[in-house]
C-alpha cells in the first residue's frame, strides 16, 4: 500500500485558512443536508476534540460538548480543567456525566473468566468499556435532541487502528479522518485552542497515567511520517504499524455475513 497516496490533500501554516472554513462549511452541509438540529461531541479535554470543536463553532452549528468522567479520573489527569479551559474561552453548551456507575454495572466479575485471561487482555477489556458507554451517552443525548455525533479520530490513529470499535469508533460525521497528528495541531494553532491542550501529552484515557504514545510504542510524527512519506524512518516502526493495521483491519472491513 502506497501511504501517500491515501493522503489527498496537507494542512499547513499557508493554508490552514483555507482547509479550517472548508472543513466547517462540510460539517454544516452535513447537518443541514440531514436536517438536525446540531451536533453532539465527546469532550475529552484532548486536542483532537478540542480541534473539532472549534471547528464547529466555525461552522456556526449548535455544538454540545458532553464531559464523561470515571468517577474522578478527569480531575486526576487535569482533563477537565482543561476541558473546561476551552468551554469558558468560547462559551460552548456543555454537560457533564460520570459514566462510573454504568461501566462498574456492565464490568464482569467472574474469578474464572478474569484468571483465565492474559494480563493485557484483563485491562484492555475493562478499559475498552469506557469509550463504549460513551458512545451510548452520547447517541442518547444526540437523539434527544434530534443531533448528530461528531467524531474526532484522526488519520494518524486510523492507520494503527488506535481507536475502540463501537466506541469512539462510532459516530455520524468526522471532519478529522483525513488530517494528520501534524494538521491538526495546525488547525489548534489557527483556531485558539487554548495552549495547555496543544502542549500536553495525548491520552486516550484509558486508564490513570495512560498516554498514546507510550502504549503505541511510536510518536505520531513517526505515524504521519509513514503516512505522508511509506517509512516512519525507522524499519522496526514500519513493521509495527502494519502488524497493527493488520490486527486492527477488522475495525474498517464490512461485516461478515453468511450468504449461503
């Protein structure tokens, strides 16, 4: 597979104007040509949802913005701050749900199911609970109010498969499928989100201390390097995105069905 070839266009400081209103102005288009009333977004206090968010209070689309901590896990990690940093800049509608009680009812407590499993089998698959009732908080609250949810996965993620199917990997629309880790600190910078956000380290919030590119085992720009350019420029990181993207290829594929 030729990365960039998958790549058709680039953001950067010369056009980041440009792509940042054509970017909103696809976001409007989708929810007018669906005819709801706006949008619903995940608010992580990260910069991929912080991006999109900007973008669409660009397009002049009703955006909410949900905070959905674990219990404390946000206060612990400083995400809420920084959520609420970017809330208070612009003015977004925003509300706040702690999905703990939901995730701690859905978690199995079987002995024997847990001993039976590996160690990282055991933590991904509580941690991979969170994003899933995320998901459904937010395609109520989307539903509620006759909304759609945004997405926020960027491409560099998309190409290792870092995301959790019927998770954050669930939504209506995504303006960021295309962009790079790169862009979309370019779109940051453009659009004002608040310098704490651009500055910090990225973190699904899995867990407490987790970041991405420790649990990767790369850098994003290694990520977009193999994008834009085939090579991350480091063979040993070329052969781990693509036994990545071959675990992960059934995130993207069409689901199997018997056809007799």
């Amino acid at each position: 597979m030729e990365n960039n070839l998958r790549k058709p266009f680039f953001i950067n400081d010369e056009n980041v104007e440009q792509y940042a209103q054509q970017m909103a102005s696809w976001i409007a288009g989708q929810v007018n040509a669906a005819n709801r009333q706006g949008l619903v977004l995940g608010m992580s206090g990260g910069i991929d949802c912080s991006v999109v968010a900007c973008l669409c209070r660009l397009a002049k689309v009703d955006v909410h913005l949900v905070m959905m901590p674990y219990g404390s896990d946000m206060n612990n990690s400083k995400s809420h701050a920084h959520g609420m940093e970017l809330i208070d800049k612009f003015d977004f509608p925003y509300h706040i749900f702690d999905i703990k009680p939901a995730v701690d009812a859905l978690t199995i407590n079987n002995e024997a199911y847990i001993a039976a499993s590996s160690e990282s089998n055991r933590v991904l698959s509580l941690a991979n609970i969170r994003p899933r009732v995320r998901m459904t908080y937010l395609y109520q609250f989307a539903q509620l109010g006759s909304r759609f949810v945004i997405g926020t996965g960027n491409m560099a993620e998309a190409t290792v498969g870092y995301f959790t199917k019927w998770g954050d990997g669930a939504y209506d629309l995504n303006p960021l499928a295309m962009v790079t880790k790169q862009e979309v600190y370019t779109l940051a910078k453009y659009l004002g989100v608040p310098e704490s956000i651009q500055c910090k380290s990225p973190s699904a919030g899995l867990w407490e201390g987790q970041t991405d590119e420790e649990e990767l085992g790369m850098s994003y720009a290694q990520i977009d390097g193999f994008i834009l350019t085939g090579t991350s420029g480091d063979p040993t990181i070329d052969e781990l995105i693509r036994r990545r993207q071959q675990q992960s290829a059934h995130k993207f594929a069409a689901i199997p069905t018997f056809k007799g």
